[in-house]
C-alpha cells in the first residue's frame, strides 16, 4: 500500500475517503491496512468473520482508536492526517452502538433532548418530528430505559443518533444485542431509514440477511484487509467471491409490480421478459420492489415440466460454473434471465447427469422467494 502521506491523486472530494496503515493493534498481532472510499450516499455495510476489523475500522472513523496510524476526510474536511486529529466530539457523525446506552436516569424524550443540546446548529439534516414519525417513537418518548424493550430502546438510540445533525452515520451491529423477534420488530425501522435517510450510513454486521435487506454498497474485510468491494447487488451475483460460497448465497432481484391475484395472494414482478410471483403485501402495481433468492431455493431442469408445485420458472442461460472448493460435492452455477443474475446450488452428480455447460439453456425453478422492501 502506498505511504499514507502521499496525495491520492484520484480521491473523490465528495465521499469518505480513509486510508490506514498499523501493524499490530495492542498485544495481539492484529492488523488493519486498507485505503478505501465511502460513498457519499445511501448504506454501506462492513462485512466480514468477527475479528475481521469492522468495529475496530469505525472507532478509526469515529476518532475513538488515535493511536492508529490514518488519513481520514469526509467531503475534503481533513479530521485525521499526520498533522490534524480531530476530536470525536467534533467529528459531525452519530454513533449507535450494539447496546443503546441512553442515560437510564433521563426519560426516552430527555435523552433526545440531550442530543438535540449537542446538534450541530449549522446544519439541519432531518427534523425532530420527522425523526419520532420515522421511528415511530412518541408513545414512548415519557418513559425511562428500564421501562422499554430492547427493540424499543435501540429506536431510541438510533433517533438520539439522527438528532445530532451528523454528516455520517455510524451503525455498530446495531442488532446484535437482540433476540430474533426482537430483530424482526426492529429490522423494518432501519429499512425505512436506510432508504429515506439523506446522510450517508456505514453498517457493520457479520448476518448477511442484514446485509441484503439493507446495504447498497459492501466493504468485505477480513484480518484488517479489504478482500471484496462494490455494489451489493453486483457483488452477491457473481461467483469466484466469499458470497457465492456462503451457506445464506443469494441474489438480490429488482422489478416492477405488473400484476395482482388477489384470490390467490399473488404479486408478480417483472424480470426482463418474465415474471415472478410472490405472497402479496401492500405493495401496488407500478411499484419498484426487491426480492431475495437464495441459491439453496433454485433447482435447474432441462425442460419444462408439468405437475409441479413450483410456481416460478424463469428461461434462463448458464453463464458460468464453479464447484465449491470447500465441498467438491457442491456446484454454484450463474444463471441469467435476461440480464439479471441467479444462482443455483446443485450437486456436482447432479451437473454431470445433465450435462450443463456454459451457454446452455435451461429452465430456473424457484421455490420460494423473499420480499425485502
């Protein structure tokens, strides 16, 4: 990696822009040495093992680790470089950690109000009604922590952390402290706020589930080091990549809502020349939605075939081939409906039986499909 003193001839003025070089972190013989740029819009998510160095990476940003060595600047604003280290409190970012840590001995509302003290007046990123509506949070505002669910006191903490006024977002696992019904209850919160926030957001989590449902761009680390880096979507459709050999290896589809079976609880999206069907909700027609396939869900046929349960059948062409390196038994296979990519995982036996190979048409069977937004 370059010396971090050097003047990146291609940084981008308007993104967040960190390059960090160090060694050994403490004791342990850790190491973080990346040179990355951040979007300046919508949610990029730190992926990676835990110990891979996501957290580690956000307290650089944060200004919370100042012993490591790095350049830092969001926009051209320098907070980090050989000569300047700006103190967190001046850091324009809010923070929300694992655990909500809101003052116990201040009601949900005073805590707010603590932020609001400490908002940056200059700037007006999102208002206060606007953040108790998109938290969904005013019946709760005159209770103290102890007296909420933990679902309920991470909206807090996430409300708390928009009031600020921040320029970036800072989101650690806010999940992780959480039970799976818990999860569920908060999950839709944060959808709503990674697609209507307009600051940037960094997302640190090891659930790919999370991941998909709400990151636009992906930063994969693993031992302080970047391995993988793009759009989310691109990145989960291709093979060769820490995605395609996940037990969770999905892709992400986009479309439009064409048509409606409401005796048989259908939506149909528009794939290309096809469609997909999937349980209705409250979506309407004309509506630009997404839905996850997983690749565990989608089984290949040479023909069409008659007397199946399996709604979904989509043309597709086998782009390209690969047997998993870690279960030779195991075969990913890149499909494309038109131009949009799926993934099926198959036996080997079951690849050499039909004969696949690139270029081939065949029919994608997909057994069931998930609604993300």
């Amino acid at each position: 990696m370059r010396n971090i003193t050097e003047v990146k001839k291609n940084t981008l003025s308007n993104a967040l822009n960190i390059s960090i070089s160090q060694q050994t972190l403490g004791q342990s013989n850790f190491s973080l040495s990346l040179d990355i740029q951040i979007p300046n819009s919508g949610v990029t998510a730190l992926f990676g093992p835990s110990g891979s160095g996501k957290t580690t990476l956000l307290r650089c940003i944060a200004g919370l680790d100042k012993h490591l060595q790095s350049n830092i600047s969001l926009n051209g604003e320098v907070w980090q470089s050989d000569s300047i280290s700006l103190p967190s409190h001046r850091r324009p970012i809010g923070y929300v950690f694992q655990e909500a840590n809101l003052f116990p001995h201040l009601t949900a509302g005073e805590n707010l109000d603590f932020a609001i003290k400490r908002a940056d007046k200059t700037q007006a990123v999102i208002s206060y009604s606007d953040v108790v509506s998109l938290m969904e949070i005013e019946p709760l505002l005159s209770q103290y922590p102890t007296q909420l669910s933990g679902g309920e006191r991470q909206r807090i903490a996430i409300a708390r952390a928009l009031l600020i006024q921040p320029k970036l977002l800072l989101m650690d696992e806010p999940l992780a402290a959480l039970d799976e019904t818990l999860k569920q209850e908060i999950l839709p919160y944060l959808e709503q706020l990674c697609h209507s926030a307009n600051i940037p957001i960094i997302y640190v989590s090891h659930s790919l589930d999370e991941v998909i449902r709400l990151a636009d761009h992906m930063i994969v680390l693993d031992k302080g080091s970047v391995i993988e880096e793009g759009e989310t979507q691109a990145l989960l459709g291709k093979l060769s990549t820490s995605f395609a050999r996940h037990q969770d290896a999905s892709v992400v589809v986009s479309g439009i809502v064409v048509k409606q079976e409401n005796e048989w609880g259908l939506s149909w999206l528009e794939i290309g020349n096809q469609t997909i069907g999937f349980k209705q909700g409250k979506e309407t027609l004309g509506d630009t939605l997404r839905l996850r396939i997983q690749s565990k869900d989608v089984s290949l046929s040479l023909s069409e075939q008659e007397g199946s349960s399996i709604l979904n059948r989509l043309q597709v062409i086998i782009d390209d081939m690969e047997q998993d390196p870690k279960d030779p038994g195991m075969m990913m296979v890149r499909l494309l409906a038109d131009k949009t990519p799926i993934l099926a995982k198959i036996t080997t036996l079951s690849a050499h039986k039909l004969k696949l190979s690139k270029g081939q048409k065949v029919i994608a069977q997909i057994k069931s499909v998930a609604l993300l937004r």
